[in-house]
C-alpha cells in the first residue's frame, strides 16, 4: 500500500437530531476537511455540497456495504466521514463500520478511524421535557430487523420489571404497525396505566411535537419512525406550570431511589 493511500482517514460522525446547532464543532471540522460523505439519504441531504466534496447517499439497509465503502476510500487515501443523525454509536454506523473492519482485509485495521459523538435523540428528547433520564435507564431499539422478537419482549419486560426509565428508539412503522401496541400492552400489565410516557416527535425541528400522557392513554398509533418514546420509571414526576404562558409540563426523574422497594 503507498504512503498516499495511508493518508486517508475516516471519521463516523454524528449530525445530532436535526437542529444544526445541535452539530458539535469536532464534527463541522472533520466534514470541512471531507474530501467524501457517505451515509443513508436524508442524512446525506443535510451535508452542503461543495467543490472536491463528494456525496455518496444509499438505502437505509445497506449498512455493511456502505461501511465496507467508507472503509476501501479510506484506504485509497481519500477522506471519508460516515454521516448518521444523533450519535453515531447508538443504534447508529458505528458498530457497522467496525463489524466491516473486523470482517475486512488486514490492511483495513492500519487506518486513522475516529467516532465523532453527538447529540442523541434520546438525550434531545430528554431535554426537551425536562430530565426524565436522571436516574438509572436503558435504551432499547424496538425494531426487529436485526433481532428477534422475543428478544425485544424479554428485555422490556426485564427493564420494565427492575424500574428503569426507558428509551424507545424505531417505535412504529408502516411495515411494523402491530408490535407498538404490544409493547404498550406488556408496560401497561407490568407498571400499571399511571406511568407517565413521553412522545416526542422530530425533536429541535420545525416539526417538533411533545406530548405527556399516562401509560393507561397511550396509543400505539402516537409514535412513528420519527418518535422518540421515553417511559418513566416509578421515580418520574410531572411538574405542572401554574403561570398562564403556554408552557408544558416539565418531566423528571428523580435522582433518589433510597427508601425504593428492592
């Protein structure tokens, strides 16, 4: 391999939700420094064009042969960032890019690899009611592309079970509309109807939409593939605003679990 071709790097970066002043500057400077982008389409959409940029946008079940891509650029010297929105580690390109380099050519393992982080859409949802993340919780990913079902149910029902908050990312899509009201259905059975539950929609976007409701209200038809769902443990308040702004609720979780059941 040439001295040349060793030059190359390649950075897997988050874009964060979709606010760009949600992109961290480590992450504007390695896409100024980009002679390539590569990522699922909308992400790639988000990256401005430009001259010795070039932008490689694919199909969102493509991330193997994307991140083999990212990775035989990056050895032929060019200088490639992997685009994912939020942070790139969480349910994101990250993993895909080292499963590729792990299954590779050796000379794959010798390149200048970087994760970027950003902000996730569990953390900007979080954010946005308040702090229902502030004790002990877990993220789970509600699709079953790449694991079973039975596997999700399991470790639902486990985290609903030890009272953790939790993080539902891919809650509902078209292909899918029927495992959402399954999941509720199993929270409602382990935490009862009075949980509070967060739908929050395309956070720090024009379209962005919060709602607070019990668990016994929610419906499945409340989320889709653009929906950040947060599920409160039994440590979770609501603290209604009592000024006549039009202001919502604040969401929070305790950050004291002593005194707690074991």
């Amino acid at each position: 391999m040439s001295a040349g071709a060793m030059s190359g790097w390649l950075a897997i970066a988050g874009l964060g939700p979709g606010d760009e002043a949600l992109i961290t500057p480590e992450v504007t400077a390695a896409l100024a420094g980009a002679s390539d982008v590569i990522g699922y389409i909308p992400y790639v959409a988000r990256i401005a064009p430009r001259a010795g940029l070039t932008l490689h946008p694919s199909d969102n079940r493509v991330e193997l042969d994307r991140a083999a891509h990212a990775l035989e650029l990056a050895a032929q010297g060019r200088r490639v960032v992997v685009v994912s929105s939020g942070d790139p580690g969480v349910f994101a390109m990250a993993a895909a890019v080292f499963e590729a380099l792990e299954a590779g050519p050796a000379h794959w393992r010798d390149l200048d690899i970087r994760v970027l982080p950003g902000i996730t859409a569990m953390l900007a949802a979080s954010a946005r009611a308040g702090a229902p993340l502030g004790h002990d919780f877990c993220a789970i990913n509600l699709s079953d592309n790449l694991k079973p079902w039975n596997l999700i149910e399991k470790r639902l029902r486990l985290a609903a079970e030890a009272d953790f908050a939790m993080a539902f990312y891919n809650p509902r899509s078209k292909a899918r509309p029927e495992g959402f009201e399954r999941v509720l259905e199993l929270l409602r059975e382990v935490c009862g109807p009075d949980r509070p539950i967060l739908f929050a929609r395309a956070v720090s976007t024009p379209d962005e939409q919060l709602r607070i409701v019990p668990l016994g209200q929610a419906r499945a038809d409340m989320a889709d593939m653009r929906t950040m769902v947060i599920v409160g443990s039994s440590l979770t308040r609501i603290i209604e605003r009592t000024s006549g702004r039009k202001l919502g609720p604040i969401l929070y979780t305790s950050r004291s679990a002593l005194g707690s059941a074991s």
